[in-house]
C-alpha cells in the first residue's frame, strides 16, 4: 500500500512557481489542508522563503528549490535535488501531488509575435512541463495526483495571446494523454484553466492597469477580476481525497469569464 492510500497519511504536493501568485496561493491552501509541499522559485528566493515560513507557521513542512521550467537540461539535476529533499525533511523517497504551475505572460499580437518569443513560451509552458513530469515520474507515488495550470484564453481568445493560449491548450491535451497513460499506477491528471487573476503575471496588467481590470470584470459573470487565493483552494480541492475520481478533466476557475 502507498503513502497516499493508508489513513491519514502524510501527503507531499512539489509546486512549480510556488513563490508568488497562484503557485503561492496553491502551497498554502495545501498545507492548510495537512499537506507538506515542495515548492519552486526562479529568482525570487526571498519570496520562496517567505512562503516556506508560512507554511511551517501552519505546522506544515516545506522546502523552496531552485528551477527554471524552461531548461529541460536542468531537469535531471532538479530531479536529484528534489530526491535529496525527499531524504532529508522526509525520509522518504517519493512525493504525491505535483503541480505544474510556473510560467510567465506575454502580450504580443499574431503579426508582432517573435519566434524567440514563441520559443520562451514554448519552453515555459509546454515542453517544461512535459519533461519536468516525465523526469519526476519516477518520484511519484502510485495513486498521486497531477495538476497542470492552463488558462481560459483556451477556451475563449482575447487578441495578443496567440503564442501562450497555443502552449496552454497544448498542455490541455497533455494532461488527457497523462491521465490516460498514467491512469495504470492510479495517478490522475487535470487541468485547471484561471481566469484573468491579479498577480504580477504579464506586468501585473491584471492587477495595475485598471481598463484591463475594469475590462475583466465586465465581462465576467461574478463582476469582478480574480484573485489569487481564487485559485489556490480549487487546485487544493483537486487534489483532496473527496476529488479522487476526478481525470482526465479541464476545470476552469474564472468567475464565469465570457460565458
Ligand atoms: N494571473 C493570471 O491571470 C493567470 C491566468 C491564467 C493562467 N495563469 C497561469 O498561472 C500560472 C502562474 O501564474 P501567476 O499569475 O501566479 O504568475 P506570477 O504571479 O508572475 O508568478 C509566477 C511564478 O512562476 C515562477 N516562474 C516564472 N518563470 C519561471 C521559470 N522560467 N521557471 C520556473 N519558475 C518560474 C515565479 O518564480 P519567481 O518568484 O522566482 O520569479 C513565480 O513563482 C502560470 O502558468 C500562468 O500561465 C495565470
């Protein structure tokens, strides 16, 4: 029997882009759920820090590791730190939930989009996540669960997001070819899909621009642009035992944006 199916048993989540914004959100909401978690920064290891700190304040363990999602080159090396730590704050060699958070904005129309900018996109938000998951399936426990952050610009297209709703809805289909493969050693797969959510994502435009905002709200059935904890808690739900028959699934969490 693994860790995950005995009672109450210690359950690990790793979140990429844990330091801020919805990641952030998402570590929290699964430790206040008994959850000890993994979470991932780029640059900002005061904010990965903080986050850690919080964490433990709720009784919860937690480690902030370096790695940047979009160089698949450093991923077998992330993968021998994150068994280290494994080790170490856990003695233990496997974790349960991942969550495939990270990732940056950008703002370009069709005609104006470069391929070096399509190229960071695409390592950011597909081919990352990609191979970050098939580098730490070995560390997953039989019966975990992944979750793979997308974006309602999947479902509904808002001009000057061609390039990053493209690498999002590739990662839709991702996740239904990892439930559907994955599903033999009973690990799930989904996707939630945010709306328009005030973090510092694509220059903080959701946030500090207030025609964006004012635009979001306008269009979303609940009036108002998301914010971060929006988010965290549904990624916690997902992962949350009464949530175990869910696969395979896209969930958006937008308020209703553009229905
Ligand atoms: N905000 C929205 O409106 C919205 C809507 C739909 C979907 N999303 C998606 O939600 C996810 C999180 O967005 P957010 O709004 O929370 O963004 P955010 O507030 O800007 O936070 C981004 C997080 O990702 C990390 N990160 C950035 N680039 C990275 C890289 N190359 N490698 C590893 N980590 C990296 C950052 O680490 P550092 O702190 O070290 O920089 C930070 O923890 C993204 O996948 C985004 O596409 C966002």
């Amino acid at each position: 029997m693994t860790a995950s199916t005995t009672a109450n048993p210690l359950r690990i989540a790793l979140v990429t882009g844990g330091s801020r914004g919805l990641g952030r959100s998402a570590a929290l909401a699964l430790a206040a759920d008994g959850v000890d978690v993994i979470l991932t920064y780029v640059s900002n290891d005061a904010s990965a820090q903080a986050v850690v700190a919080q964490i433990e304040a709720k009784g919860r363990r937690a480690v902030a590791l370096r790695l940047d999602v979009g160089d698949s080159t450093t991923f077998a090396a992330f993968a021998d730190s994150v068994k280290a730590a494994l080790a170490a704050t856990w003695q233990r060699e496997r974790f349960d939930f991942l969550v495939n958070n990270a990732g940056v904005g950008l703002h370009a129309n069709f005609e104006d989009t470069t391929e070096a900018q399509f190229d960071m996109l695409f390592n950011v938000h597909l081919k990352g996540p990609y191979f970050l998951t098939q580098k730490l399936l070995p560390l997953i426990n039989d019966g975990g669960r992944i979750v793979n952050v997308s974006s309602g610009l999947t479902r509904f297209s808002i001009a000057g997001a061609s390039a990053y709703a493209a690498m999002k809805g590739g990662v839709e289909t991702l996740t239904r070819y990892l439930a559907k493969e994955l599903g033999a050693r009973g690990i799930a797969a989904n996707t939630i899909a945010p709306g328009a959510i005030e973090t510092d994502f694509s220059g903080g435009m959701v946030r500090d621009n207030p025609q964006v905002n004012a635009m979001v709200a306008g269009f979303t059935a609940l009036g108002r642009a998301g914010q971060p904890d929006d988010i965290g808690g549904v990624i916690a739900l997902l992962l949350g035992e009464g949530s175990r028959w869910v696969n395979a699934q896209r969930i958006e969490a937008s308020g209703g944006m553009l229905v």
